[in-house]
C-alpha cells in the first residue's frame, strides 16, 4: 500500500510496515504515548514501545498510584495515616462540577458495573452540568473495584467517581 | 390598601448566597453574611482549597482546576454549584465574572438574582465608549474622545487630530487599569495604538480601543454610589485614588484631601444623576479625573471595588450589605440625609510584588503572616502563616485600612500598622517599603499629588 490507513495503526494492527510507513508509525505511537504521560499524575517507571507489532507497555511505580489518589480526594486531606498495604486502587474522578449518571438515559444499562474490565478512555459516566451531559472517560485501563457515587448525585470537581484495581498483566 | 394585602409581595432577604470569587473579597462577603444570618457558599478552585473563605464559609464546593478560565471564570460550574447548594443568590465581588454581563442573564436564567445591576445596564457600562455617551447626555462633562471604538489607521488619525495631545488609548472592555496608553508624541500614536489592540485582544478578548484627551496633573477621584429598586440613589463621599503604579491602585483615601471648595458636592451630584439616568441598581463607583475645579468623567465601575473599606470606615455603612439588600429588592437602610462623613481612612494594597523585579509577583509558601491590629485598624487578608500565594491568580495580600479623626492621623496610624506587619517566607516581598515610603513622601503628606505622581517619582530615582 501507498497510503497509510491510520485507523489500523491506532488499532495496533500494523504489521511490519517498511521505510517511511514504519516512521509514521512510530511517530504515532510517540504521539500517543505522550498523551498517555500527559494524563497521568505520576511519571512512570517503565516504558517499552515496539514498532513492528505496535505494542506499547506502560509500567507505574505502585506508590505513585495511592498518590494521585490522596490528591485525587479533598474531601478526606491529611487526617488518615497511609495504610501498611499500599493501595494500588486507581481513582476516576469528576472532571466538572454537576450531576452523575451511571447510564445514558433512566433505565439503561449502566456504563459500567464492578467487575468489569475497562480501557482507557472508555466512558464510565455522564456528568451533566447546566443541561449539557458531559462523558467521563476513565484515563487508566483496570478493573471496576468500587462505584463511589449513586446514580442522580452530585459531585464536586475532581471528587473520585469510581475506583479501578490494575489488571494483573499491569503489575 | 390594608396591611395584610402587601404582606405576600415584601421583598425577602436571601437564605443563601453564593460568592463567585476568591480571596479576601470572598471572605469580606462571606463575613457580612454571617452578620445578616445568610447561609453562604463560597467556590474554589483546586489551588484554593485551603483560603480562608472555604473555612469561613457555611459551604464550599470546588468547582474546578487553578486556571481561572475553567474555575473562577466558568459559569456553568459556578451555575451548578448555585443550583445544587440552593443558593438565591450571587455575589460576583470584584474582577473575574463581576462585571459580565452574560453572567449576569445567564444568572437570571436560572432563577438566581445577580447581585449587581441589571444586565443590560451592566453591558452598556462595560462598554466605555457607550458609557461616555449616556453620561454625556446626562449633562456630565466628559473629556473630548471618540464616540465609538476606532475601527481603522485613517479613523485613527483623524480622530486623534481631533482629540489633540496628549491622548490616551483605552480598551473599550478594559478594566482594572489595564490596557490603556497614554500618547505624547504624533510618531507613538500608531505603534502605541498596535500595541494598545494587541493587549486589549489578548486581555479582554476585545480588541476594539478608543481616544480621549488625557488630563495631565489631574487627580483620579471616584464617587461610591448606592442604588436600590424603589429609585432611591445617594452617594457615599468620594475617594482619591491617585496614588497609582502604571495605572494600578495602591493607595486610597476618604475624603479626597485638598479637593477645590465644592468639587465633592458637585461630583457627589453629578455621580447621583448619571445612575438615575443609566438606571443605576446596587453599589457602583463612578470614576472622574479632577484638576483644580475641572472635572471630566471617566467610567463607571459595576460592581464593589477592592477599596470599598475606606468608604466604610468614614460613613459607618456596610456596602455588601446594602448590596445584599438592594439585589434582594429591599430599600437601602439609610437615606442621603444620614449619610455623614467622619474623620478620615486610608487603604494600603498589600502585594506579594517584587520591587527589584520591577514589581513581579512572587508567589510562595508564607512562613510568617501576622498582620498588625490596635485601635482603628482593619485588615483584610485571606492570608495566613503556612499558606502558598498561587500563582495564578492576582499579587493582593492583604489590605489595610486606618481611620483617623483627621488625614494626617490616619496617616501616622497607617505608617504603624505597616511597620507592624510582618510578612516572610522563600523569595517573598511585598509593596509595604514601597507604601511606608509614600506615606512619608512630602508631596503626598500635602496632598498635592496626582495620579502621575507614583510613575514619575520611581523614574527620578
């Protein structure tokens, strides 16, 4: 092929993509994984890109997770002393200040339910502010481990949502 | 008409208010609430989680990240956060969303009263160019200027021949001393006029300017006014505040010391009739410039002002709640008559600024905040010892205010309090060495300075 479909690329599908191809790849693999840096709360303790199968692997220093998420909550500041166990659990949090829905209209199957397992960039919520229903999306692929919030409540900015537990393959 | 039948159409107090804004403003609205038996709201963003108003406050809902743009300045969190705290009102204080005007329906849209004046004034007065129209056909003297922004180079410089020199360039959504430039010299005007539109555009997102002759030596004197439903409008004296840095306030005083015989009353006049006519609603200052007994309007300011305390100090009435009451529909708690000016008070802008820097704000953990007190001293600070000035948002500290039974009381009041104050931590400076100066400057003891005073006094040095 001449032209590079960039759907695949995004899908991780390429194969083994010669010459100018190849660059292009990479460079949106670069692309993409600065975006995910970006995202993130802490700087990662590994990071492992492949051009040839398109794989990038992420690694998060465990510590940093339980981090963001101190952060992550106004509500509970400086009194709980840090448990023994470091908590892996990654907290998706409201992204504006308004009412949280667990599905996309009265009745429907929620987005998501605990157990499920998640990508990034998946939504997981709406927050609707002045009218407007505005999608939450998870910035961290993981296990739904804790819905924080009942369907119809209102959040505050930045106020955790939901809680993921990483995939084992992230550890 | 019986007693009874009125009864269902009195005008209430709100239960609750919410402040849309941060600082000592915050905390300043929040405390009269309290006084009044007001539920209040403040918001905050995430770099203010720990203000003193939050602490204050009955409640506090964070409504975003440190930008302004997506906090302060956002108004469907600001809306939201209204709505689901059932707060029937909002009090904008000063900068940020105090005068905008959008706001202001978007506020009516959703059932909350807006506390200022009507939106439609409010954008009529947010545009200079406009305000200069409607005061002018009040019968105020208004200094020679355009009547509409100048759209081209050509109109630029005819308008400008016109209008003579000096001239000054202003915004015409400008605010708060910014984005304005005086031109002395023909061959400034068209890069002095680029440069004018570039910060205007980027500042206001507006990037049309006008002209108006500027008024060398002249003194920066501005009417308090209050405006209530029932068409009641009275004045509150006057305030100088010609000791300014680059168009920046720093010091202001009540009365305006060493005005011409009958100036005041006769500003005091000019400002109640312009808001009549303008349908003036709430707490509004309307600013003019004064040189001996000429006197030229300059613009209206819709909203409280950050040197609202030295009107307090001498006439004895709280203007947030005067605002509080008008926004509600009730009638102002005190009639012209009552009003009466007593002794002095000054107010000193306390900022985290560095002079070195050329006056640069240095944002930083505080290790030490004790802010001074003794008798007829106020100080209004969200500030405290342990807490980290953001950086995102303006350099203001504290303000401090002293009353005395007359100027130069208040003066050496002043000068004590400031060489109480103790303020330390990492790379932090503040403008009190700059203000203790002043204070002791000859000029300004005899009150015969003008706005110009500040400026040219730092380049002699």
């Amino acid at each position: 092929m001449t032209e590079l479909d960039l759907r695949t690329i995004d899908n991780g599908q390429i194969g083994s993509p010669p010459g100018a191809d190849a660059e292009i790849a990479l460079a949106q693999l670069c692309g993409s994984l600065s975006a995910v840096l970006e995202a993130a709360a802490t700087p990662p303790s590994r990071i492992s890109l492949r051009c040839g199968a398109a794989s990038v692997e992420v690694e998060w220093p465990v510590a940093g997770v339980a981090g963001v998420q101190a952060l992550a909550a106004p509500a509970a500041p400086l009194a709980a002393p840090a448990p023994a166990a470091p908590d892996t659990r990654h907290a998706v949090t409201a992204p504006l200040v308004g009412t949280f829905y667990r599905a996309g209209e009265p009745g429907a199957r929620p987005f998501v339910e605990v157990g499920d397992v998640i990508q990034a960039g998946q939504q997981i919520a709406i927050v609707e502010a002045m009218k407007l229903m505005n999608a939450v999306e998870s910035d961290q692929a993981g296990r739904v481990a804790e819905i924080l919030v009942a369907d119809a409540e209102s959040v505050e900015y930045a106020q955790p949502l939901i809680l993921l537990e990483p995939l084992d393959g992230d550890r | 008409m019986t007693v009874s039948n009125r009864q269902p159409d009195q005008p209430k107090m709100f239960d609750t208010v919410l402040i849309a804004n941060r600082g000592e403003i915050a905390l300043r609205v929040v405390r009269t609430c309290k006084e009044m038996g007001i539920r209040s709201v403040v918001v905050y963003s995430t770099s203010d989680r720990d203000s003193l108003a939050v602490l204050a406050a009955d409640e506090a809902v964070h409504i975003g990240p440190g930008p302004a743009k997506q906090s302060y300045l956002y108004p469907p969190a600001i809306i939201e956060a209204a709505v689901r705290t059932g707060a029937q009102a909002i009090h904008p204080g000063y900068g940020f969303l105090s005068e905008d005007s959008d706001f202001a329906e978007i506020c009516a849209n959703n059932g909350i009263v807006f506390v200022g004046p009507r939106p439609t004034v409010m954008s009529q007065l947010g545009d200079k160019t406009i305000a200069r129209k409607l005061v002018a056909e009040a019968g105020l003297p208004v200094l020679a200027g355009t009547s509409s922004p100048v759209l081209s180079v050509g109109e630029l410089v005819t308008e400008a021949n016109q209008v003579g020199l000096p001239l000054i360039i202003k915004a015409a959504a400008g605010g708060g001393g910014r984005g304005m430039s005086v031109v002395r010299e023909w061959a400034d005007l068209l890069p002095t006029y680029r440069t004018t539109r570039a910060t205007a555009q980027a500042v206001f997102g507006d990037g049309r300017v006008y002209l108006e002759r500027y008024f060398e030596q002249s003194r920066h004197i501005e009417v308090q006014v209050l405006a209530d439903e029932l068409g009641n409008v009275l004045y509150l004296g006057e305030r100088d505040c010609s000791v300014q840095r680059r168009h920046q306030k720093l010091i202001e005083e009540s009365p305006a010391a060493n005005l011409a015989p009958g100036v005041s009353e006769r500003l005091g006049e000019l400002a109640v009739r312009a808001a009549r006519e303008v349908g003036y609603t709430g707490a509004g200052t309307f600013e003019f410039l004064v040189r001996d007994e000429e006197v030229a309007f300059i613009e209206v300011n819709s909203r409280i002002q950050v040197e609202h305390p030295v009107t307090e100090a001498v006439v004895g009435i709280d203007l947030v709640r005067e605002q509080l009451r008008a926004a509600a529909g009730m009638p102002l708690s005190v009639s012209q008559s009552e009003v009466r000016t007593v002794g002095a008070a000054i107010e000193c802008r306390v900022n985290a600024e560095n002079p070195a820097k050329d006056f640069a704000p240095c944002p930083g953990r505080l290790d030490e905040f004790v802010p001074p007190g003794g008798p007829f001293v106020r100080v209004d600070t969200h500030a405290y010892a342990g807490w980290k000035v953001p950086a995102e948002y303006d350099s203001l500290l504290a303000k401090v205010i002293a009353w005395g039974s007359d100027r130069n009381q208040a003066l050496d009041r002043m000068d004590r309090a400031l060489a109480e104050f103790r303020i330390a931590g990492p790379g932090m400076h503040t403008t009190i060495p700059l203000l203790r100066e002043v204070i002791a400057d000859k000029t300004f003891r005899a009150a015969e300075h003008t706005t110009s005073f500040l400026d040219t006094r730092h380049d002699e040095e």
